[in-house]
C-alpha cells in the first residue's frame, strides 16, 4: 500500500519525466504516435533535456512508417509524407 502511494507521488510530481519515459518505451517498441510524442518531446524539453538531434531522429523513424504505407496506397499517408516534403523544402 505505502509503495502504490509513493508510485502515485513520484508520478504526480515528475510527471513529464514518467510520460517521456513510458513514451520512449513505446516508440521503441515501434509505435508511431509514440515515435511523435518522443519526438515532441526532445524538441520542446518536456520531461527531457531539448535535444533537436533526437526529435530529428524520431520524427524520422514516423517518417519511414508513413513511406511504408504509402507505398501500400493509403492516402491518408500519401497526403502527410507530401506535406512532410513540402514544408521540409520551406525557407
């Protein structure tokens, strides 16, 4: 009892820290929106130090999973791997 009352406190007050941390596991693991929210996360320092490079890097991993079902004809993915590009090419 007294440990799930301090599981509770930590995740109260480090929450951003925990939220990254469960996060990342999943991004890890693959998961897409996890792979965004970590990104998201490394670019504005929400529960990690901000580290362009890694947002970089994680918004990559989203990017090759949008290319995969592209190729595969779904045009949702089609329309946000264009608009990828499109604001990639931007001043």
């Amino acid at each position: 009892m007294i440990g799930a009352v301090f599981l509770l406190l930590y995740i109260f007050v480090c929450y951003e820290n925990f939220h990254f941390h469960v996060a990342h596991m999943y991004a890890q693991l693959g998961y897409r929106n996890a792979q965004h929210i970590v990104g998201q996360r490394y670019l504005q320092g929400a529960g990690v130090e901000k580290n362009e490079d890694m947002a970089m890097h994680w918004f990559r991993e989203v990017e090759k999973f949008l290319s995969v079902a592209a190729d595969q004809g779904l045009k949702e993915a089609q329309e946000l791997l264009e608009n990828i590009i499109k604001n990639r090419n931007l001043p």
